[in-house]
C-alpha cells in the first residue's frame, strides 16, 4: 500500500504531465482553474485537502456577478465517505430535471434576465406555450427555478452556483 502522505499526489502529477506535454507541443499550459497567475494552479483543491480528513473531500464554490446585476456566492462541501455512503438515488429527479435541451435553454435565459412567461414565450426555440409551461413546472418541482409572482421565474439564490458547477462538469 502506498503511503501518499510522503509523494506527490495524483492530481499533482497528472497536472506536471498536462504542463509537460503544452510545452513540448508547443501550446500555452491551459488553466482550467481560473486561479490568479502568481498563486498555485490548484489553489482550492490544496485549500481543501488542509481541511478535509483522509479520505477527502468534495467541494464547489463560486462567485458570479449576473448581467441583471445580482451577485451569488456559494460554497457546498462534503466528506467522501458522505457522498459515497448516500443514497445517490434521491438526487435523481433534481439531474433529470436539468436533462432536456429546451430546460437548459430556459434557465439560461432566466439567468440572463428574461424572467416572465411573455418574454420566454418570444425565444423561437422554446417552443409553444403548452412546452415552455410543462418545462418550467418541471424545473419548479425540481427546485431549479421558483415562482415570483404571475408568470415570473427566478432561479432560487442557491441554485445560481450549484446550476453553473453542474455546467462546467458537464463540459469535461
């Protein structure tokens, strides 16, 4: 068994290699961590790993300014034993929510401050008024979007972060 305490971790090394292999190929190192130049590449990840127990943990955070002008911060961790002890199948029905092109596009567009059922009913690709109304109970019984009065949607504050973490993995 290997004692990891005295090596260099696994993400270290594979970061190394990534950073290795740009060189030689002659493109920039990419930084997917967004982490300012002068601080570590996994800033956060180490941040973490000074926090969290062996054997680990998970962690998401995030800062958005929106162009509605509405600020969201949010941070959600837990141990690895948590995650893999839970009953993974209680968060079925909040991923299936997300799982159709047009609910995607929905809470897109709600982000960026389309908010009433009358300007979502204009976008072309949301389809008919019958589509656009299933697809926003959909994402209300699922907790992605609340209702602000007649006809107006928001995504609920602790949504904002969690919604763009779940994107950006997705990307991967």
């Amino acid at each position: 068994m290997r004692d990891d305490s005295s090596e260099e971790s696994l993400a270290e090394r594979l970061a190394r290699l990534e950073e290795r292999v740009a060189r030689l190929e002659g493109a920039p190192p990419a930084d997917t961590t967004g982490a300012p130049a002068e601080s570590g590449a996994l800033w956060a990840l180490e941040g973490l790993k000074d926090r969290a127990p062996a054997p680990g943990a998970v962690l998401f955070t995030g800062a958005v300014d929106l162009p509605t002008g509405e600020h969201y911060e949010w941070q959600e961790g837990r141990t690895a034993e948590d995650l893999l002890t839970a009953d993974w199948t209680q968060g079925a029905a909040v991923l299936a929510a997300l799982a159709h092109p047009v609910r995607l596009l929905l809470l897109r567009e709600i982000l960026l401050g389309t908010r009433t059922t009358a300007e979502l009913g204009e976008h072309e690709q949301l389809g008919t008024s019958g589509q656009l109304y299933h697809h926003l109970r959909q994402l209300v019984a699922a907790g992605w979007l609340r209702a602000e009065g007649r006809g107006e949607y928001a995504v609920p504050a602790g949504r904002v972060v969690p919604l763009l973490a779940l994107l950006l993995a997705a990307r991967r």
